[in-house]
C-alpha cells in the first residue's frame, strides 16, 4: 500500500483557513500521535471544512447585492406587464431564497434577516402597494451592504 504524502503547509492554510498557529498545532498533534499514516488533514475536524473566509464572504456579498436590486426590476416589471410569464420574479426569488438557505450556515445564521425580507417580499408583493415593496427591498439590500461593510472592517483589520 502506497504511502499517503502530507500536503504543503500552504494547502492547509487555504483550503481549511487554517491560522500559522493552527497548523503548529495540528503538526504538534501529529508528532505526539507517531503514525506515519495520519495526515494533517485526518486531525482537522469536519465542521472547519464548511467555512467561508472574510474575503469569500465578500465576494457573494457583492453578488447578492445585486441580484437583490434584480427582484426589484423584475417587480417593476411585472406591474408594467403583469401578464407576461418572462416578467415574474417568483422563480427567480425563489432560486434566491433556496441560496440564500445554504449560504446562511456559511455565514454562521448572518443572512437569517435577508431571507426573512425576501421571504416577505415573495409572499406579499402582488397584494403590498409598490412603494412599502420598493422600501422593503431596498432595507434588504442594506442589510447585506451593512453586513459587507462589517466584513471589510474586519478584512481590513487583519491587513
């Protein structure tokens, strides 16, 4: 049976989002084990797997800004064309919705409140005058710019 390599330090940093002194400590545990057939990566547990790094944060962050202002449009025009299928934002929130469910856990539970103003949104805008619609979205963007703004501040700290 071949022997398993132990991958490069900067493996381990990345993928798991490992500190300097996480991975010590890791290398440390390994020594003490003595096993020539455990890796670093057998020591890590499963639940740091299932993490997102600031700047990954960032990045759906940003898109999810504007796929927020997208339910927006897509609102404005169904009520120009209510009966066009192409102008229903259903679907599309929906989609948004199911995303958002996954991301959350990502996010450690920070996008509860998002998904709870989509949910909202979906359920009441063709019954909800477009103006408290508009007003509802737009705060959940800035829920999201805010929580961006946190985690830039927190990137930024770091630099």
């Amino acid at each position: 049976m071949a022997k398993i390599k132990e991958r490069k330090d900067e493996y381990y940093l990345k993928k798991y989002h490992l500190t300097e002194e996480e991975l010590a400590g890791y290398k440390k545990q390994k020594e003490e084990i003595g096993d020539p057939d455990i890796i670093i990566e057998d020591l890590i547990p499963s639940k740091m797997v299932l993490s997102l790094s600031n700047s990954e944060k960032i990045r759906y962050l940003t898109k999810l800004r504007k796929q927020i202002i997208t339910v927006l449009y897509l609102i404005e025009e169904q009520n120009k064309e209510p009966e066009n299928p192409d102008k229903n934002p259903d679907g599309y929130i929906e989609s948004l919705l199911f995303d958002l469910n996954g991301a959350n856990l990502l996010f450690e539970n920070d996008l509860t409140e998002i998904m709870i103003k989509l949910y909202g949104v979906k359920q009441n805008y063709k019954n909800t005058e477009y103006s408290i619609v508009r007003k509802q979205i737009l705060e959940t963007r800035r829920m999201a710019d805010d929580l961006l703004a946190t985690l830039k501040g927190v990137d930024q700290e770091k630099k």
